[in-house]
C-alpha cells in the first residue's frame, strides 16, 4: 500500500481495506513458493506483513519478532501485523 502521501510525503497508516488487499493478492497466489514482501524502508510495515503471512501460511513468526531476520534489522508494524491476521481469518 502506498505509505507517503502529499506534498509534503507524510506516512500514513494501512487500513483494513488494504489489509483485504494484500490477503487477497495472497489467496490468488497460493501455489508460489516464495513470496516477497517489501516496502520503502523494509524495517516495518513489509516485516508486518510478512510475520502475518509466515503465521497464516505456516504457523510461524517467531523470526519475524526475534530481532534480526536475514541479517537485517526489522521489527513488525504491530497494527499491519493484527490488520492482516484479522483479514486473513475473516476471509478463511
């Protein structure tokens, strides 16, 4: 979703609508092997997505909330995170 708006490029928050977005572009790929998550900076939001994802997909986040995952600092967008989990079970 995009993140900066206006002129002046503020960020702004992801809605729930985005969030149905995302379970549904996810639900229309479900036979790739891998799925790549990414966002501006790669810290948050993307790592929000992905943890929801690795715990829908395989019940599974924990490398998402240790601190570090492929070497890179992240640390989940806790609001993407619970907006995509929600989505994701409202949808099942």
């Amino acid at each position: 979703y995009p993140s900066l708006i206006g002129p002046g490029k503020r960020y702004r928050v992801c809605t729930r609508k985005e969030a149905m977005k995302i379970v549904a572009f996810v639900r229309q790929h479900e036979n790739v092997p891998t799925l790549i998550v990414h966002c501006e900076a790669g810290i948050s939001r993307s790592a929000g997505v992905a943890a929801a994802l690795a715990r829908c997909i395989n019940q599974d986040d924990f490398r998402f909330f240790n601190g570090t995952i492929h070497g890179s600092f992240s640390v989940p967008n806790m609001l993407v995170y619970k907006l995509v989990l929600e989505e994701w079970n409202r949808s099942a």
